[in-house]
C-alpha cells in the first residue's frame, strides 16, 4: 500500500515541477481530491495531469515489492480509491459508495462525517480558511478547494447531493446587531458573504443534483422580515426544486441549545421532504466534561470580576451581555466562533477556583463530533472551527432520511 502523505508529496512535486503553470494554490486540492477519485474529473486537472498522475503511481507501486501484482490493475480501475494506507486519517473515503455529494463551505467537515457514515462519497470540498483546510485534511486525507466565487460551476464533478452550511453571519442576530450598528450591510446586501448562496444556486442550476441540504443560523427565517427566506425558498423552487425546511435545537441529541434552520430541498416534485422528530428531554452539560483538565483553561480573577460587573450594570439596563457559571445539570448555551475570546457563553463551575473555559475536545463533544476527530492544535483555532460547525448528530439524522429517500428512489426508477 502507498502512504496518503508521502504519495500527496511526491505527487504535488511532481507536478509543480513538470506542470508550472498548474494552479498554485489549489495543487494541494488538485492531488488530494485525485487521490481520493482517481479520475480525469478533478477540478483544474488537465487530462495530460491526469496521465501523469496514472503513472507516477504506477512506477511508485511497482517499486514496493509486496504490491506487484497491483499493477495488473491499471489505476482507472481503482475508481473509487487507490491502494492507499490513510494512515492516522480517521475519515478515509469509503470503499463502496452507494451516492455521492460535494462539501461547500466545508469548515471542518461536520457534514462530511455523516454522509460519508451513510455511504457517500465526497468528489468536492470547498472551504477558503487555510486552518479549516488543514484540519480538513487531517481528518479526510483531502484538501479542500478555496474561495467558491472563483469555481468555474462547469469544473465541478455531478454528484447526487450537494451539501451546504453557508456563512450565516450576515443573517444571525449577532451579525444583524453588529453590522446595524456598525451600519454596514446584512443579508443580501452584505457583498462578501451575503450573496453565497448565489453561488450555490449556480452550481445547482448546472450539475442538478438529486438532493440539496442547507444549513443555516434560524434566523434566516425571520431576516428582513421573511424577505430574505422568501428569496431562498423561490429561488430554489424556481430552478426545479421542493423546498422544506425545519428549525431544530439539538439539545436532544448534543449536551448544548443549538437552534439552527435545516432546508432540504428535492428535484422533480420529488416533495416534501420528511424531516426526522427530534425530540426528548435535553442532555445534561456534565455528561461530556473530560475529568482532569488543565489550569489554563481558568479564566483570570480580573475577567471573572469583569464578567461580574458586566453581567450587573447590563442586568441593570436590560442589554448587552450577561455571563455565568453554566448549570451542567442543562445543556449549554450555543458555542459561537468568539468563544475563545473570553468563554462568556459557557464558563464551568470549579470548587474554591474561578470558573474554566470548555477544552476544545468538550467543544467537539458539544458538537457530536466522532472522539477520533482530530482537533487543530491552537485553541483559539479550535474554539472558532467548533463554533462555526453544525451538530453532526442532527446532520446524521437527516442524512439517514435523504439516503433512504434516494434509495427508494432508486427503486422506483429501476421499476419503470
Ligand atoms: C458556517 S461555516 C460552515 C461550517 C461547516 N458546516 C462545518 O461543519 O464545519 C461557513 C464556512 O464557509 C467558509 N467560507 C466563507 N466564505 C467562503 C468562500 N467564499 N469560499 C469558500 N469557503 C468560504 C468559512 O471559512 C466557514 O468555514
């Protein structure tokens, strides 16, 4: 077997060396997604990359004497995989998909766990922050492409669904306040954020995937008085497509209140779509705290004192933040991407000591991440990519019910 990484370097070099012109930026995507399909239809790989490719690994697997007789296979036939080790990788690809999707606005691949736990295969990521990208990677053994506004919609491989938690700041109640007071755009109008979903719509309007999942904060619901939802909703309908959607808090599912928009949406009057129940009674904050954790997670004297003062004069006036111990016996509050900045949302109750802030690996169990998950190394890093993810458990459940709808679907089609 060949090893993700050493293969991934000696592929980038190569190609960097004899393909100069190649995209500089997106190699690491270039080699990652076509290490995990090896086929001609990678973004920005020429079919003369794609040769190159087939016979580096060639001359590569032949040179380990154990896999000689791998060769007999020419590597197109690997469609699927390559003989790979993903070695430390805790996400591989899998071996036998039953459909595939594409990741945009990948973060750190909440989606990405689920679908690929119902058998998906992910043929595209897309995600811009170079620290997500790395723990992207760490985890799936791909590097994501960068900024979707510059993907040609042509490039990107069909797939059966296409899978989206698009930036919401332009649409939460923080950014609203923020950006109002600041009196600068929201929604729509806010130019780099706002009008991404555009972007999603483009690539929808070519490659027609069978399924769209959104995600979103819950209010894009109510933003601008519904006007903003009412775009989403007629847009998406107007290419073709159902529209459901459903505003769920994962409480039940995760030890934290996350109330988040989920939109699945169906081509060919294939709707409604039949979201899961979630329901039952919230689960206790205790029930994910690690035992020993380290005394640089307590926040200072000075900044629980200032808490304290905050959350009185606030109190007071009636506005602005207010911060306390957490109860653990009920869920968080929703971990948000400035957790790190002074853990206001969820401080932990110590004995004799001021309270602690959550350790990024209570962050990815908030989350419902997998504990083989492996977690960027700074912490301010990791409370951001945590706070900006969705909660995989409700991901999964809804990924349950769009994989058996497709396969019923299937079944129907295979009838006439
Ligand atoms: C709300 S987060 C989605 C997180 C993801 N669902 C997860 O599970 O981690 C939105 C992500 O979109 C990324 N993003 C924003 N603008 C982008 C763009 N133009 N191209 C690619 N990614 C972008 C951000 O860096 C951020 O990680």
């Amino acid at each position: 077997m060949l090893k993700y990484k050493e293969l991934k370097l000696a592929l980038e070099e190569f190609l960097l060396e004899d393909f100069p012109h190649a995209e500089g930026d997106e190699i690491e995507a270039i080699v990652t997604h076509w290490l995990q399909t090896p086929s001609k239809k990678v973004p920005f790989l020429t079919a003369s990359m794609h040769e190159y490719c087939v016979s580096r690994v060639q001359s590569l697997l032949a040179e380990s004497e154990e896999e000689r007789f791998l060769i007999k296979q020419p590597v197109p036939a690997y469609r699927f995989s390559l003989p790979i080790e993903w070695t430390n990788i805790p996400f591989p690809p899998v071996q036998h998909p039953s459909f595939t999707f594409i990741d945009l606005f990948a973060g750190i691949g909440g989606f990405r766990i689920a679908m690929q736990e119902q058998g998906g295969k992910c043929v595209f990521s897309s995600e811009w922050d170079p620290h997500a990208q790395k723990t992207y990677e760490a985890n799936f053994g791909e590097v994501p492409y960068g900024d979707i506004r510059k993907i040609n919609e042509k490039e990107i491989p069909d797939h059966d669904i296409l899978c989206a938690g698009f930036p919401c700041q332009p649409f939460s109640l923080a950014g609203v306040s923020a950006r109002n007071a600041l009196h600068t755009a929201h929604g729509f109008a806010c130019e780099t954020q706002g009008t991404l979903f555009f972007d999603i719509v483009r690539i929808v309007k070519e490659k027609r995937p069978r399924v769209l999942f959104l995600e979103n904060v819950k209010n894009l619901v109510g933003h601008d008085e519904g006007k903003t939802f009412s775009v989403i909703r007629n847009t998406i309908e107007s290419i073709g497509y159902s529209f459901s959607y459903k505003v769920i808090d994962a409480s039940p599912l995760v030890p934290q209140k996350r109330v988040r928009c989920y939109m699945v949406c169906l081509r060919d009057g294939k709707g409604p779509f039949d979201f899961p129940v979630i329901s039952g009674p919230p689960i206790p904050l205790r029930t994910i705290l690690e035992k020993e954790v380290d005394d640089s997670y307590t926040i200072s004297a000075k900044l629980w004192q200032g808490h304290k003062r905050r959350t009185k004069n606030n109190l007071a006036r009636g506005t602005g933040f207010t911060a306390f111990c957490a109860d653990l016996d009920k869920p968080a509050n929703t971990l948000v991407a400035r957790y790190g900045k002074d853990g206001k949302e969820c401080l932990i109750p110590q004995k004799s000591k001021t309270p602690r802030m959550l350790t990024p690996r209570e962050c990815a169990r908030l989350q419902g991440f997998p504990e083989s998950f492996i977690i960027a190394p700074g912490k301010t890093t990791a409370y951001r990519q945590f706070g900006n993810s969705v909660a995989v458990p409700v991901i999964r459940l809804i990924a349950e019910e769009i994989a058996t709808h497709l396969r019923q679907n299937k079944k129907e089609r295979t009838k006439k």
